[in-house]
C-alpha cells in the first residue's frame, strides 16, 4: 500500500505528532483543539472543544474538571472520541478509543503550569452546573484566591482524561474533493495495528 509523503511511517502517533508540529506553525489560534465527542445514559451524543494536550507513545491526554458533564459521560461510557481539523493543512485526524483517568503526578504537573488564574478558576467554577450571575462566579474566585493563595494545589475534581484509542483516520484534502484516507483499527488498545485506504 503507497503511503508515502505525509502519511509516512508505521507509528500513527508519530504522524499525529508530525501533523500537529506543522499545524502549530499555520494555525493561527488552539491547533490542538479537538472537538470531543461523548454519549450519555441514553445514548444521545454530546460534542464540544477541548485542548488536547499531549500525545504519548500510545494515548491522547486532554483535562477537565471531573464533576462536568462530559467527563461524566466518558466515565459512564468508558469510551470517547473526538476529531482535530486544522483549516490551514486541510487535514483532519479522527480518533475512537477507551478512556481512562489521569489524575497522577502528570496531572499535577499540567495544572501547575497553567496560569494561576487558570487554576483559581479550576477550583471555583463548577463545571457544567447552572450559575445565577457572572458576578457570583468572579466571588468565588475572589474566595479561592484568599484561600488557596499563589501555589493552589490541583483540586481532587479535576484532572485528565488518556483516550487510548482503537481507530485513527487520516484524511488530506484532495482535489476534487478525492480526498487521501487512511484507517488505522485495531481490535483493543493491545493489539497491532491494521491499515487500510479509504474512499474519499
């Protein structure tokens, strides 16, 4: 199978690195923005951006506060997706995979370099529940920022999430739109990986 040029190589998350590395100079705003997919009880889908923040040897690390609905529905479902896009490249990476927390000294490390008005804001917004006033929100930063003062620790309700996943697709825009696809699936995070060329 020809999978030369962009699409080189046999490590998918050497390729997703590759990708990202070219859209961080071409991108002008969040090249790492993903658009997460997750399903609640009933199965109705939800969808919305998050940053994606790293991508190691075999997984996908993101963050979020644990009480919001969207890590409920990753823990409720054990299974997430999401897709990156990059406007400027004309590619897109799509990604299916198992969830898994990360709430380790990685975590910490991530939350520490944050801004520390990222980190009060962590410790005061509850995610995702409903909120009278942007006023009342401002207070309870004013009331963190009291008592967690200039060093807050990650709060135990937020923390990662590693998407280990089971489908990678590749996709480059093409002209005509006979776009180039390439599939990569495997059957749980263990296996090897299979690749297949997909029709645009």
């Amino acid at each position: 199978m020809d999978r030369g040029g962009i699409f080189a190589g046999d490590d998918p998350f050497a390729i997703a690195r590759s990708w990202m590395a070219e859209a961080e100079a071409s991108e002008i705003n969040d090249p790492n923005a993903i658009a997460l997919a997750t399903v609640d009880a009933q199965g109705l889908p939800n969808v919305r951006m998050v940053l994606l923040k790293e991508i190691e040897a075999d997984a996908f690390v993101f963050y979020t506060n644990y009480g919001s609905k969207k890590a409920q529905e990753i823990e409720g479902a054990g299974k997430a997706a999401f897709v990156l896009h990059w406007k400027s490249l004309r590619r897109q990476i799509r990604v299916r995979g198992m969830t898994e927390r990360e709430e380790g000294p990685q975590a910490d490390e991530y939350y520490a370099s944050r801004s520390l008005k990222s980190r009060l804001g962590a410790w005061a917004s509850k995610q995702s529940e409903p909120l009278s006033s942007r006023e009342y929100l401002m207070a309870e930063v004013a009331k963190v920022t009291v008592t967690k003062g200039a060093h807050p620790p990650r709060p135990p309700f937020w923390g990662g999430f590693r998407l280990r996943p089971v489908e990678i697709e590749f996709w480059a825009d093409g002209a005509f739109r006979l776009h180039d696809r390439f599939r990569w699936t495997r059957e749980t995070p263990l296996d090897s990986w299979g690749i297949q060329r997909l029709n645009p």
